[in-house]
C-alpha cells in the first residue's frame, strides 16, 4: 500500500534513495523493485531486521534489477547521518506528525537532497485525523503517538522555509478513513470487535485483489476524506 507517486519522485535505476522512518519497509521494497540505491531509515532496529531480510530475500529471487542495492540504517530524523546532497530523493511518509522538533527534522530532510532532487512528505489529514482525536484520546495520547495536526498549507511553509520548492499535492488512502473512525469509536486495541474485523477483511481483500471498483471509489473520494495528504518538492540548483 504506497502513499507516493513513484513515478511523481522519479524513481529509478541507480536513484540514490532514503525512506526516512521506513518502518516495515513498504516504499523502500516499491524503490528497490526499480533499482534504486535504498536505505531505509529508523529508530526501531526489529522492524529494521525484518526490512533487511526482504530486501535480501528480493534481491536472492531476482526481483531487484542489477546493480540496485538495499540498506537499513538505525538513526534519527533529527540527526541523519549522511552529508549535505547525498540522496537524489527523499521520503518521509507518516513520520513529522510524531517528532516534536519538526522543524529540526524538515531541515535535515532538506539538507540530504541533492539540488534538482525531489522530495515527499506525507502526513494524516486534518479532518480525517481531527476525527479520530475526538473520538478517542487513546488513538494519539500514547508513548511515540501522534502529538500534532497538520494543515496541508502549514506543512508546505515549513518545507519551502528550507528553499524548497513546492511542486504537487495529493490525497491517499480515502478507504482507511472510515476504518480508524470505527476502531476510535469502539477502542482502538479491540481489534476482535465485529464492525472493525469485517472493516478489516474489506480493506485486505481491496490490497490484495486491486478491483477497478474499490480503485475507482477510493480515487473519488480522496479529495473529501484521503487518510493522508501528499506534499512534493524539489530543490534548486
């Protein structure tokens, strides 16, 4: 399930690409699938481990182009450890709305990108995230939870401060909305719960089988209730 346009960040072969807070690995596997040179950055080394065995695996099973590499790195978006320019492009998905120096972070994101490189940042969406802050404290009032909303055209101003330049904006993942509303309502832990397990088997079933329905549905509604905003950049020469 990817919440950037590839194609929109100029992925390729021998694109020298960080997924900053890569998590389980989703956007870094979609790069190394077309030759970039992937590091995958975090805090948490097990879900690292598991990165990096994919990454091993894919390229031992000849799902990776020749000549693509795959990196994990355990470091902090505070602090990354590479020099100024060192990346053509730069992701950071579903990460700034956990740091609290953002600004910080934003500076170092910009810093690491090679003039004429691109960048993407996403973020939850304000209403779809204000929703779920209203029904439940649970789902952000936790250790490493979400500590602030964003405003789409606020995020922007924090990127382009750094000389960034705004190019595109979209929203994703309009399906997954509803979802989180509904485990924010009844518990966000009461995974069991019937309403949230069928939600639950509607959304595998979408990821798995891709229907030109649910595909056609989810693009309608993502400018009304998108999960998650997309913002892209690039940075002068």
């Amino acid at each position: 399930m990817l919440t950037v346009d590839f194609d929109r960040l100029r992925v390729g072969r021998g694109t020298r690409f960080i997924d900053v807070g890569a998590g389980a690995g989703r956007h870094s596997y979609e790069a190394l699938r077309r030759g970039a040179q992937v590091t995958a950055l975090d805090l948490d080394e097990v879900e690292l481990k598991g990165v990096q065995e994919m990454f091993d695996a894919m390229i031992e099973e000849g799902q990776v182009p020749p000549g693509a590499t795959g990196e994990t790195v355990v470091a902090s978006i505070l602090d990354l450890p590479y020099d100024d320019a060192s990346f053509d492009t730069v992701l950071a998905s579903e990460i700034l709305e956990h740091v609290p120096e953002d600004e910080q972070g934003i500076a170092e994101l910009s810093r690491i990108l090679a003039p004429g490189g691109t960048l993407a940042v996403t973020v939850p969406r304000w209403l779809p995230e204000r929703l779920c802050w209203a029904l439940s404290d649970e789902y952000h009032a936790n250790e490493g939870g979400h500590i602030r909303i964003y405003k789409a055209d606020e995020l922007r101003r924090k990127l382009e401060a750094t000389g960034l330049v705004f190019t595109h904006r979209h929203h994703a993942h309009a399906l997954h909305s509803p979802f989180w509303w509904l485990k924010c309502a009844v518990g966000v832990d009461r995974e069991q719960h019937p309403l949230v397990r069928a939600y639950h088997r509607l959304l595998v079933w979408d990821m798995m089988r891709a229907p030109a329905l649910t595909r056609t549905t989810e693009k309608a509604l993502d400018p009304l209730i998108g999960k998650s905003v997309a913002l892209y950049f690039t940075k002068p020469f």
